[in-house]
C-alpha cells in the first residue's frame, strides 16, 4: 500500500513553489508514494486528510495560516505525520506563528548581501559564495552519510535556532567591514528535528530551482523527504 504525500506550496513566486516542488514529484512516486498538490494551506483543516498523511512537503514563503489550518497541521505531525521542505518555503513561512516556529526549529532572519557597490538591485544581490559544513552528526546520519562539504553561490541563510535541532550541517556568515555584525556567525544549514511523533526536515539551501537541482542538494532533499515520513 502506498504512502500519501502532501505538497503544499504557494507564497513569493521568487522561491519558484511550483518548478521546486514539480521537480520531486517523480522521485515521491518513484518511491511508492501516492501525491497530492495544494495550493495554499486550507488542506491543513481538513482532519481526513491530514490523518491520512505521512508527509507533507511545504514550500510556501512569506504567507500567513489560519488558527484552524495550523491547528491541524500541528496535530498530524504530533501523530507522527512528517514534514520536509527547503529555504524560506519552511523556514520563513508563518512569521506570525510563535508555535509553527517552534515547531520547525529555525527561523529565517537575513541572508548577506554583496558589497553595495556591486549591487543592482534584483536577487542576484544576494547569491553568494560559501561553504555548507558537515557536522559530525552529519557525517553518520542517513540524510547526509557520505556527502563532504560542498559550496554554492546563492542566498546563505542566516537562521535563528534552538539546541533542540539535530543539526547535520552548518554555514558560517563572515564578517566583512561592511556588515553590521562584527564577528564570524554560524547558523545550521541542514537540520532535523522530532515534534511528537513526526519527523521534521529543513534544508535552508534551496533558494530556486536550479539550487535544488545541483548536486549534492538535491540528494540531500530526496533522502529527508524519505527520512521524515511516516
């Protein structure tokens, strides 16, 4: 019998919710899951389908959720419902939800820019280089087992977080003569966290479709959708 897997996306079209998300359908039933699309958090409310859910995968940046519509989510993954996703489609979704943030373990709060001179005003003002670090938690954990450390040009999150996370890896935010801060930052980068019953995974890379294409990414994706669901 198959699994069922719940997609739910939406928010800033800059994240690319549609392409991202389209690119791991195949991959979900390749893996014996049966997939539904949402578009927008309604589904949450609906207890049918939501206890019938092993994971939810949600790309949906910058939105707001009805009380009813997170009471339901958090009530799937206490019961052991999973949920995974990427960048600010989970990590920036509901800022005005104290308990979806505890929930999830991480809070988006800035990505670096370039030097101002070197701006121009679109998102590329924001890409990057830098390295996303392996911890020792990562090295064993099946999620990231046998991927090293590995750099990307694109939006390095900065995330507020909690020790409550297992975090497999991290990424360091220099401090540059320019920058407010004054001292080297490291945020995780890939974590996971247990609410309940349910499994969590985050992967703060992911800004756009061709990052969630690269490699190692998208392994690292593939193998947390698996990971979190029931």
């Amino acid at each position: 019998m198959s699994r069922q897997a719940l997609i739910v996306r939406g928010g800033w079209d800059g994240h690319m919710p549609v392409e991202t998300t389209d690119l791991f359908i195949p991959f979900l039933r390749d893996n014996d899951f049966t997939v539904r699309v949402e578009d927008g958090t309604a589904v949450y409310a609906d207890p049918a389908v939501m206890d019938a859910t092993d994971l939810v995968v949600q790309v949906n940046t910058m939105s707001t959720i009805a009380g009813e519509e997170f009471a339901g989510l958090q009530r799937a993954v206490l019961a052991g419902t999973g949920m995974a996703g990427w960048h600010g489609g989970i990590a920036d979704s509901y800022r005005d939800n104290a308990d979806y943030l505890h929930m999830i373990g991480g809070q988006f709060a800035h990505h670096a820019g370039k030097h101002p001179d070197e701006r121009t005003g679109d998102q590329s003002d924001n890409y990057i280089p830098y390295t996303v670090h392996m911890t020792e938690l990562g090295h064993e954990h099946p999620i990231t087992r046998g991927i090293e450390d590995f750099g990307l040009v694109t939006e390095q999150y900065w995330v507020l977080s909690d020790e409550y996370n297992d975090v497999l890896a991290t990424t360091t935010q220099e401090a540059r003569d320019f920058d407010a801060w004054n001292r080297p930052v490291t945020a995780p980068a890939i974590w996971t966290r247990q609410w309940g019953k349910g499994r969590i995974f985050v992967s703060a890379p992911g800004h756009r479709l061709e990052i969630v294409e690269s490699q190692p990414v998208r392994t690292i994706i593939e193998r947390g959708m698996l990971w979190a669901a029931r």
